[in-house]
C-alpha cells in the first residue's frame, strides 16, 4: 500500500485498522485516540494476526524498563518488534496466563498499540479509552510497553446515566489512560481547555468563579443524549466535550489526529472545529455512512476505502 502523505486533505478510511496503519508514516501524529471495542471476544481476536515478537537484541536494549523513545520499533510485514523489550514480554505472560479473556483482547489490541506508538510525534499523547473491566490489566500492560514514566494520567470520565445495578454500586465511569511518546517533550496546555463551574464558588473570588476552574482528571460529563442535536445514531458515539478536552490540551492548530477505532467520527468532528487536522479509520460500513452524513457539510474531508 502507498504511503498516506500527511500533507494531503484530512481522510476518513473504510478498512481494518491493521491494514491500514502500516501505510501511515512514523511519527506523524500529535494525538492518538483510541476507542476500541470493549470485550472483542475471541471472533475479533482470531481475525488479527498475533506477531509481538521481541528477540534478544532488541530484549537488552529495553530491559531497564525505559520503554518508549529508547528501544526500537521494527514494522516490517509479519513482525513487530516490541520496544520494552523483555521486561515486557515477561509481565505480558504472567498477566495473560492469569486471564485468557484479557488475552484475546490483548491480542486484538497490542499489534494495533504498536503501530500507535510508531505513529505518535515526539511530542505526541496517546489516549486510550476503556472499559473499567480492562482498564487494569492495560495499565500494567502499557506501563511495561510505552514505559512507566510515559504515563501521564488516567482520566476517569463520569456520567450519570440508565438503569442502576441494585447489588453493587452502580458503574458509571469509563477510564482512559493517558500516555506520552516522551516525557520530556509532550505537548500539553492546559490554558487551552475549557473550564469547568466550581463546585463551590461562594468559597472562591467572584473573578475566580466567572473563569470557572481547570478540569481534574474527574471529568463529569453526561453521555451523547439519545434526542440531542449531537447524536449521530451510532451506538457508541462518545460526546464531543470528552474529546475536545483532549484535543485542546494535547495538540495545537494544524497538528495531525488519528482515531483508528473512529465509530461516529467525533475525534474528527472535534478535530476539524479547533482546526487540526485528521485521520480516521474504521472497518464498519455503517460508520463509514455515519461519518459521511457527520461531515457532508465539512469542506476538504476525503473518504478512502481499502484497497
Ligand atoms: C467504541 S466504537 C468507537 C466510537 C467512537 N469513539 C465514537 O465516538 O463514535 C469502536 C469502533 O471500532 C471499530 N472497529 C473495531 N475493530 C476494528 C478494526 N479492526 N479496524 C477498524 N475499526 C474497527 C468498530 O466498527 C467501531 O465503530
């Protein structure tokens, strides 16, 4: 497949994301998100190639546990080879031993983790979007892939919503983990990010209280509203002020953004409005449709299906 050159229009792909990502250029992209299905199941994970292969060179080179910008990151077809080296390889196996639910999932998901991480700029942040079910077992995965001192926060996105579970506290939170390509370069400014009402704002300045205050990796913020204006009609659209905040902090005006689990398009959506540019990628014939209503009325946006 040719390569994607990122000086082109913003592109929304029609294609398994594992096809498509290796076309995509090393360190093109600002900002990561990924929204990936939640439990794909064994259907999912047989359908990806499972190709983590990290050999003895490449095991030294990251074995201290420095991870990202530090190993390397071979693509080539067939082979991926990690770049935290063995540290990885053996948490992966303790972990994935302990849960072979998680694995499948795991091996749907860290071939396309791989490819995220080549893609990222130096100064890129990954956000990855789960489950509180997998959440867990990826932190730890992704501590040893990307390496701990990337991580900078896990997000944990609130809302208050549908039925509630009587016999145990009701869920209503999704976790998103927040890493960087470098730690000591990544964009982020949070002088760009909307504020929030303070929860108390008779015991802060009237001045204070008119700014409203920066958000906290708490975000409450309620779900794509079944009749509001924003709904796309695809099941799980997630709210253009979830993704805004991170599109705010993380990237500046002109920056590149890939959502490669794209859905409803809302990374994109989200993207085109603060002016950044955008790559998305999804292999459901009905997201591509939503997409193409979402931005019939967006100018320059191309839709590419796989060859
Ligand atoms: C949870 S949804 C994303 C929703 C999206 N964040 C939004 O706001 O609409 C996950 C998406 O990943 C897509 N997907 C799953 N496996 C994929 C694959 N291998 N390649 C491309 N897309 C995939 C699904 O079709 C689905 O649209």
């Amino acid at each position: 497949m040719t390569r994607v050159a990122l000086d082109g229009p913003d592109r929304i792909i029609h294609a398994d994301n594992l096809e498509v990502l290796p076309s995509l250029p090393d360190g093109a992209f600002t900002l990561v998100y990924l929204d990936p299905p939640f439990n794909t199941g064994r259907s999912q994970a047989r359908r990806s190639t499972r190709h983590v292969r990290v050999d003895e060179t490449d095991a030294s080179a990251g074995a201290s546990g420095t991870g990202g910008g530090t190993g390397s990151t071979g693509t080539g077809a067939g082979t991926i080879t990690g770049f935290a080296g063995k540290r990885y390889e053996r948490i992966r196996g303790d972990l994935l031993r302990y849960d072979d639910r998680f694995d499948d999932y795991w091996a749907f998901l860290e071939p396309r983790l791989l490819h995220a991480w080549r893609l990222l700029a130096d100064d890129g942040t990954l956000y990855l979007h789960l489950d509180y079910r997998e959440a867990h077992y990826a932190k730890v995965l992704l501590d040893a892939l990307f390496g701990r001192e990337c991580f900078l926060n896990e997000i944990i996105w609130a809302y208050d919503y549908g039925a509630k579970a009587k016999r145990r506290w009701p869920t209503k939170h999704d976790t998103v983990l927040v890493y960087v390509k470098d730690p000591d370069r990544y964009w982020f400014d949070s002088s760009a990010v909307d504020r929030e009402p303070y929860m108390a704002p008779g015991l802060v300045t009237p001045e204070k209280a008119e700014l409203g205050k920066l958000p906290t990796d708490v975000w409450w913020h309620t779900i794509v509203s079944p009749t509001g204006r924003e709904k796309t009609g695809y099941p799980t659209q997630k709210p253009v002020g979830i993704l805004r905040r991170m599109v705010q902090a993380s990237t500046r005006e002109g920056d590149w953004v890939l959502d490669f689990f794209a859905g409803s398009g809302t990374t994109g959506a989200v993207a085109a409005t603060l002016g950044r540019r955008f790559v998305l990628v999804d292999e459901n014939a009905e997201a591509i449709e939503v997409m193409r209503r979402r931005f019939a009325e967006i100018s320059g946006v191309e839709f590419v299906a796989a060859e």
